[in-house]
C-alpha cells in the first residue's frame, strides 16, 4: 500500500475496508497512486468534480448536491449494489466528492450498513475513525437514519433539535453544546 492510503487529509484517500476507499477530488485526480492501490472503480458523488476518464478504471458518477434537501437516500441502494458488485469481482472502489467529508461518506456509511450489517452509530465510529474529518449535512443524516430504520427496524442514531433549532444527530450534541454562537 502506497504511503498515503491511510492518511485522511482532505486530499488523500483513506482505507475503509480492504476494496473500499473515501476520499475528495484529489485523491481521484492521478490515475498511477489509484492504480498502485489497487482501484478498479472510481464513485463520484459530487455535481461540482468534472467528468474523468481512465485507461483501466471504470468511473460511476452519480450527481449530487451537499444540501440538506438533497435526497441522497435515492441513492444507497444503487451505490452499496455497486460497491459490492465490485468487491465480488475481487475489485476495489473509491468513492469520492469534493471532500470526502459529507456526501462520499454518506454513501459509504450507506454500503457499510447494508453490506456489512453495520448499525449507523458503528459504522460512523469505524469510518470516523479512518477518516476524522468526516460530517455528513445535516439532510444525509436524515437520510441515513431512515435507510438504518428500514435496514434493521431501528435506529441506533436518533434526529434531534440543536440549541440554534437545526436537527442534528444526537451524537453531535455534545460537540453542539460547547459552540459559542
């Protein structure tokens, strides 16, 4: 594995699992690092990023906003299908955005739920843990909170109403209550 793989800075990718990477736009950019890790599949989920073509990787790109109104949700099943589809064929993907902190990542927990039987609250822990600099907005939360529910029939992640009114995940709650607005 080349040196930057597990670092998580907004331009590098990181490891999730053995085939599943995350990462922002940089990390997409050179075809040589993708191809010394092995990546075979390139996700992007951004509208911004433009259309990329490699000699060897296959490029999916599925357009989306990072807005709370987004319906990312629309979503998960086709991309954890994907990603999957790619692990069987013995590939590796990586799924990226602008900065791989918000839409990328909900799709990632999206695959981790489905594919792996992870429950939200684990999954967010697992990939937080390669990728700190990850947040899903607010919406996508939303949206994984309901794919948790009719993944599993319940949630370990519940919404709730911040001290500014906004629904957060109340696992940021916390983090919330020590701003200073």
């Amino acid at each position: 594995m080349s040196a930057g793989a597990h670092c998580s800075p907004l331009g590098k990718m990181a490891k999730i699992t053995d085939f599943l990477y995350l990462g922002g736009l940089a990390a997409a950019k050179t075809e040589h690092l993708l191809k010394e890790e092995g990546i075979t599949c390139v996700i992007n989920a951004s509208m911004e990023a433009p259309d990329v073509s490699y000699e060897s990787i296959q490029c999916t790109r599925i357009r989306l906003e990072d807005n709370p109104t987004c319906n990312i949700g629309i979503h998960f099943d086709l991309v954890a299908d994907k990603i999957d589809k790619v692990r069987r064929e013995r590939g590796k993907v990586l799924v990226h955005c602008i900065a791989g902190v918000s839409r990328s990542a909900t799709l990632v927990l999206a695959y981790l739920m489905k594919y792996q039987k992870m429950k939200l609250i684990d999954a967010h822990a697992y990939v937080k843990q390669r990728r700190p600099l990850i947040r899903p907005n607010p919406g996508f939360w939303k949206d994984l909170v309901d794919f948790e529910k009719k993944l599993f029939h319940k949630n370990t992640i519940n919404m709730v109403e911040s001290k500014v009114g906004l629904l957060i995940p109340h696992i940021y709650q916390d983090e919330m209550r020590k701003l200073v607005w």
